[in-house]
C-alpha cells in the first residue's frame, strides 16, 4: 500500500520539535551545574575542538561589532568595547579563577528522501525517506593545580554523553554528514569520561604573550617560547590537525571529512577518544608535536589496545603561523600552513591478501578480518591551511593521503581527500557573530580498496555487495546564527555524488537543522 506523502514530514516537524525540547531541558541541566557554588563561570566548548589555539592560530569565530561612525575618544572607546563586546556563551566566565566549569549542548538534524539506487549491500546508504538526530552534551572541568605563568599545571576531566543517530545508521558514507554520531549504535547513551589529562606547561623565557582561556588551557599568559605536555585520555584532533574555518561540528561544518582530514586514520575508540601523550613546543611563529596514543583492539572498537609496544599510533605536526598568500596580502591578515604525518602499528587486515584469498577460494567474500596481523604498518600524511583573506572572509584547504593498503581501522575509509571552502560572517549586514559556510571535498580509494568493495567486501563504515568505482564528492553549506548570549541556530545541507565511492548510486541531498548551547 502506498504510504501518503504527508507521514513522513509531519514526522520529521514532530521529532525536530522533541529534540529542541530535549536540548534545552539538558541545557538547563548544565547550566545549573556549571554555576553551581565556588564554580568559575564557563565559556563556548565546541565538540572535539580547542578553544585556546598556539599563538597566532586563528580562533574559529571572530568577534565584530557593527561599525559606529566616527572614532570616539580613547577612554569612550574602551568603555563603549567593554559594553558591547558580545557574550557568547549563557554566563561570562573567569579570567583569573583557579576553576574551570563550562557546558555545551548539540543537536544536529538531518533528513534525506530517495534517491537513484539499483541495488544495496549490508553497509549501503538506505534508499529510504529517513530523518535522524543526534544529540551530544559535555560538562568541562580544570583546575590550575600550579598556576604559576611558567610552569603552569592544569586538570581536566570531561564528561559527555552522546544519543540519537546519524542517516542509515551513520553507514555508507565515507565522508558522514555528522561529526557527533557515534559510529557504533549499539553502544549505551550513559555519560561516560571523554577526556582526563594533566597539561603541562614549562617556560623557556619569561616572556609573556596572551593566550584565550578556555576548558583545555586555563592560564591567560604564557612563556613565547615553551613547551607543553599533555597525557592521559583525550581526542587527537583537540591539539593536530586543527582549522578555525572548518573544525567543529557545533558552529561550523558539520561532516567528517571537512572537519577533519579523511586520510588521517588517527587513533581513537569508536567515540573518537584515546589514552595517550603529546609533547609540543611553541615558538614566536612556528609549533611542532608528536603524539603517542593506543589504539583500538578491533576496527572501530570501543576498547583499547593497551600494549603500546604491538599498537600504537604516532602522530607529527609542524605549524607555520603564515599563510600561503600572506605575502600578496594585508600583513596583518592571519594565516597559518600545517604539515601532518602519521604511522599507525595495530591487529590491521590487508585489502590486496583479502581480495586475493576470495580470488583463490579460500574466503566466500573478501574477509579483511581473515588477513589480521600484528604488526600491520599504515602510514600517511596531510596538509592543512587556513587565510583570513579580508576582515569577513576567509579561506581554508586540506590535502590528506594514506597507502590505504592496510585496512582503515579508526575514522573512515578515505584514501584520499581534497578539500577547499571558507566561511564569510555578517558584520555587513549587522550580525558579525552570524557565519555564512561553504565547502567541497573530494575523496577516494586506492585499487587495493576498490577490489575489496568490488567484490563484496565489507569494512565498518562501507559495503553496497559490490562497487562500480567513483570518487565520493561531497559539498556543504551552512548559515549559522547567533540567536541570544550562548544559543546558536543553524540551517544548512550536503549534497554527495556517488555515496560509497558508487557511480552506481545517488546523488543524496541531505538537508540539515542544528541547535547549539554553549554554557
């Protein structure tokens, strides 16, 4: 029997309306938490980004004020600033406490209807009208344990939660539409631990520069020259690979290989968490890293390989603060140019061993499981830029490569990505905290992961029961509004040609919604 066309949306109107509901009530929660007695106010917390960057690095949002006519007086001028200077977040929060205690609530929904789709496999995009949200609340806790200006030492323990999820179960996309869905559905909506670490700072000058304080860095000044330690549980992309254009899913783009370099297989649980360390040093104009961090026992697995001596992935960074057309424009426009590597050591199967077993007849499908060794070495690298090109506009890119032999074990299944866009925000039209978004990515597989799908082969994200191969080309857009104080409304949508890597099927228009409170 037919089903009539108006269910389904008076569905979807339904479940946006239960989701706002449900966002404020557990923005109301947090917010009480964060101003609970002897708590230093909070500030915004987008998911899985560092809100105090090196020195230089851009911040991902810009804050303007209207232009007011003529200059007044220095002292007017000051105090007019002080008035107007927007807030951000529910409350203000503290320069100078010694406590850090902020929240965020996020809640992105998306939709798509049918789209051209002759077959479909265990792991494909659903050729369905489907609607689907998912919702990520975080509290943020530090403490300066030793806030001295040299040798300042900082707690953090974060927790979260995370429900809802993503279209056809956050399967067959590589480039997924939403950064917050967990990847595995069955795993329970509790709040759990996201980050526990000790940072470090150790000063090599007594030079001073300002930094922004936020829920991963609680001093206000540090040394120009320094190093920085952090160990314990935490989220790779909060210090590499970051890009104040596109990083983060709650004010930003919202999908995995914008926000983040589809090539970099970087070591995490399936919610995007690991235990590890990272040792960085910071300079006038330039930074370096490396990161040691566990990584997961199966692919996509919640649990952790904790013998670093078997499995581990190790990560390279070097960031120049100077962007790659700063020399053509204003030298005061910000820039920056990143440099990543990495080498992931795991229980990793081998595409080309799999599809040659099934060739052979020793597997009825290709099996990567059937091909898992220890020892198995994936390696890659990726470039990363960003340009303020005027006081609205600016740019940013991504280039990123794997050998992509060996199997994708713990973000997504990208072999290559390509990726340009910037963000524009609304100080000409009067709402300099409103951003307008825009990006296009371009990703692909090597032969070796081709054959492995052509056949039928099946990874955690990927699997139509067979593939006619093309580049999986993704582009974004968003408008994101500054509604009151630290609440945030988005509206925006992805268009995706080839979903899979299959010419065979799409393309898939997914129009999106988000709400964001920032605590």
């Amino acid at each position: 029997m037919p089903v009539r066309r108006s269910n389904p949306f008076r569905k979807a109107l339904a479940a946006m309306a239960a989701l706002a509901a449900t966002l404020l009530t557990t923005g109301v929660g947090l917010r009480l938490a964060a101003q609970a007695p002897g708590s230093a106010p909070d500030a915004p917390r987008p998911h899985r980004v560092s809100l105090t960057p090196a020195p230089g690095q851009v911040r991902y949002w810009m804050l303007a004020t209207a232009a007011q006519g003529s200059d007044p007086p220095a002292d007017a001028a000051a105090a007019d600033s002080s008035q107007n200077t927007p807030i951000l977040s529910m409350a203000p929060h503290s320069e100078d406490g010694r406590y850090w205690v902020s929240g965020q609530a996020n809640s992105i929904f998306q939709m798509h209807g049918h789209f051209h789709s002759p077959y479909e496999g265990t792991n494909s995009l659903r050729d369905i009208f489907e609607y689907k949200a998912s919702e990520v609340a975080t509290l943020y806790l530090g403490y300066q344990l030793r806030p001295s200006t040299r040798w300042n030492t900082d707690l953090i323990v974060d927790f979260e939660n995370a429900g809802g999820r993503g279209i056809s179960q956050a399967l067959g996309l590589a480039g997924n539409t939403n950064l917050d869905v967990v990847r595995n559905p069955n795993l329970s909506s509790t709040p759990y631990l996201a980050r526990g670490e000790i940072h470090q700072t150790i000063g090599l000058t007594g030079e001073m520069v300002s930094q922004d304080r936020g829920q991963f860095a609680l001093a206000t000044q540090v040394p120009v020259r320094r190093f920085e330690i952090r160990a314990g549980k935490m989220s790779l992309p909060d210090t590499f690979d970051i890009n104040s254009v596109g990083t983060d899913s709650h004010l930003q783009f919202t999908n995995w290989t914008i926000d983040n370099n589809g090539a970099w297989d970087y070591a995490a649980d399936t919610r995007g968490y690991t235990v590890g360390g990272i040792l960085e040093y910071d300079d006038r104009v330039w930074s370096a890293r490396y990161g040691i961090a566990a990584m997961p026992i199966v692919a996509n697995g919640i649990a952790l390989d904790w013998a670093f001596s078997r499995a581990n992935g190790q990560n390279w960074e070097f960031e120049l603060r100077k962007g790659l057309f700063a020399h053509f424009l204003n030298k005061e426009r910000e820039g920056a140019v990143r440099i990543l590597s990495f080498v992931n050591h795991a229980h990793m199967g081998d595409y080309r061993e799999s599809v040659e077993e099934f060739l052979s007849g020793v597997t009825p499908t290709p099996e990567i499981t059937a091909t898992e060794r220890f020892g198995t070495v994936k390696y890659g690298f990726g470039l990363n830029t960003e340009q303020e090109v005027t006081g609205s506009l600016r740019l940013f890119g991504r280039f990123g490569w794997d050998e992509d032999q060996h199997e994708s074990f713990a973000y997504t299944e990208v072999g290559q990505t390509v990726l340009f866009g910037g963000d524009y925000n609304g100080h000409s039209w009067l709402r300099p905290d409103d951003k307008f978004g825009i990006a296009f990515v371009s990703n692909a597989i090597k032969r070796d992961h081709q054959n492995y799908l052509h056949y039928g082969g099946l990874g955690f994200l990927l699997g139509d029961g067979g593939l006619t191969y093309a580049r999986e080309d993704i582009l974004e857009w968003y408008y994101n509004a500054h509604l009151w104080r630290g609440m945030f409304g988005m509206l925006g949508g992805t268009y995706i040609a080839h979903p899979g890597y299959n010419a065979a099927r799409g393309p898939v228009c997914v129009p999106a919604a988000r709400l964001h409170i920032d605590f």
